[in-house]
C-alpha cells in the first residue's frame, strides 16, 4: 500500500496529536482514525517507542506506514526497527549538564525536591535532558513553561551548550526539556528518509516549527527540497482544523 501513495502525511505527537505527554484523547482518535483511511501517515517524535505506545492508541499506530521515533534516530515499520542510530555521549556534556541542574534557579518547594525522576534521559542516537527531573508531573510542567518562558532558562543552556560542543544540536522540543543529538541527527532524518525511499510529497504538521523547536529542521528540509508543505500548530485542535476534519 505504501508505494502507491504520493502523498505522505507527517506527524509530531507531543502538542500535535495529544497535549504534552498525555493520551490521543478519545474524540480526537475517533476523528483521526477516519481521516487515516488510504492516507500514508508517518509520526515523527522525538520521544522513544515506550512513550509514543503510551500515549497513542495500538489502533492509530497500527495504521501508520512507520513510526520514527527519538528524533528520527530509530525508525520502526510495524513490528520490524528498519534503523537505529546509535550514539555514546561525551562524558563532558553530562558534567556540564548535572551542573546546569545543581545551579538552576526555578524555584523547587523543599518538600517537592525529591521523586522528579532522572534528568537526563538516554534515547537511541540522542538524550533528552531536563532541570527538573522526567517525571514531574503536569501542574510542574505547566509551572516550569511558564517560568522558563520568562527567565529563558533553556534558551540560555543551549546557547552556552552550542559554544562548548559545536558538533551537537540542542533544540527545545517540549515544555520542560531539550533534545541533544550529533549534528545532522534531528527529525529531518524522517523526511531524508521517505524522500530517499518513497518518493512524493510530504505534509509535515508539528507544534515546534519556529527556529531552535525541534520540528524546525525537517520543515527546513521540506522547503529546501520543495518536495512538501508544514503546518505549525499549537493543540491537536488546531491540527484537526488543519486537516479539515
Ligand atoms: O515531542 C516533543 C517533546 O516532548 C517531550 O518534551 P517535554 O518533556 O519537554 O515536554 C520530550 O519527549 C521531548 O524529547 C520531545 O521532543
């Protein structure tokens, strides 16, 4: 079925089709899945397989033609890992990352300081790197955007980051983190692929279009070959809208 679509439609999850690390919500699935008949749909996270499998539904993925997942450096059609990039992080870049931690300055209740999870996570050919820990919960992350979008905590981290090791990228993708990867090795790897190997036109739609988001290089991609077209949006509502459905 693959081969025979012309059109390939691309999709960031995260903001995208659900709100930031939640379920596909039940209406938006049901509306999806319909949409989803004879088109040829690839999701583009920059999260690992386990996450994405938990927050979209076996149905949706099922009947994707392939899942690319941490950044387009893993990539799985159906059951089968078609590639997998791998990558082994300078024991530099996790010192300097444990001391961004230790010195942030967004305020943590005393109480709370504990149980917010690992702060880097490792992912194939990348990791995903956060001052306050993966498993703060929602409240926390809502608390943190809105802190981080006033005092630019991340926008700062990568900027001293990108003089310190030039041969990474480091794009802030989500609302607590930043995805870390060796050049090059960023979600353009998706549209890369299906230029090389399917052909067609791609229609890319993600909530991280702007300059340093990390939807922007595969949007990049897109327009520099004019194989395609981006949608930047800012809430699986937005993205039903986009579709027309
Ligand atoms: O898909 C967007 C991002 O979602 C999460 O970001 P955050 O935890 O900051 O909201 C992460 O999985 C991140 O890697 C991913 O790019």
């Amino acid at each position: 079925r693959i081969w025979a679509m012309t059109e390939h439609y691309l999709f960031d999850i995260d903001g995208t089709l659900t709100n930031p690390r939640q379920k596909m919500s039940r209406q938006f699935t049901k509306r999806f899945l319909e949409w989803m008949d004879d088109k040829s749909v690839f999701l583009v996270a920059g999260s690992n397989l386990e996450k994405v499998s938990e927050q979209v539904p076996p149905e949706v993925i099922a009947k994707c033609e392939g899942v690319f997942c941490s950044m387009g450096n893993q990539f799985w059609s159906g059951k089968n890992l078609v590639y997998e990039n791998e990558w082994a992080p300078d024991p530099l870049l996790i010192e300097a990352l444990t001391a961004f931690q230790m010195y942030t300055k967004f305020p943590i209740p005393l109480k709370e300081q504990f149980g917010r999870g690992e702060i880097i996570e490792r992912r194939p050919g990348m990791l995903n790197f956060t001052t306050i820990g993966r498993n703060a919960d929602t409240r926390e992350r809502e608390r943190y955007y809105e802190w981080d979008t006033k005092n630019g905590e991340r926008k700062n981290i990568v900027s001293q980051l990108e003089k310190s090791f030039p041969e990474l990228d480091f794009r802030i993708g989500g609302q607590i983190s930043i995805d870390i990867q060796p050049k090059g090795h960023n979600k353009s790897q998706a549209s890369e692929w299906i230029r090389k190997n399917l052909g067609g036109r791609m229609i890319f739609t993600g909530d991280s279009c702007h300059k340093g988001g990390n939807d922007y290089d595969i949007c990049l991609d897109i327009k520099k070959h004019k194989d395609g077209e981006f949608h930047q949006v800012d809430s699986p509502e937005e993205t039903l809208n986009v579709l027309g459905i």
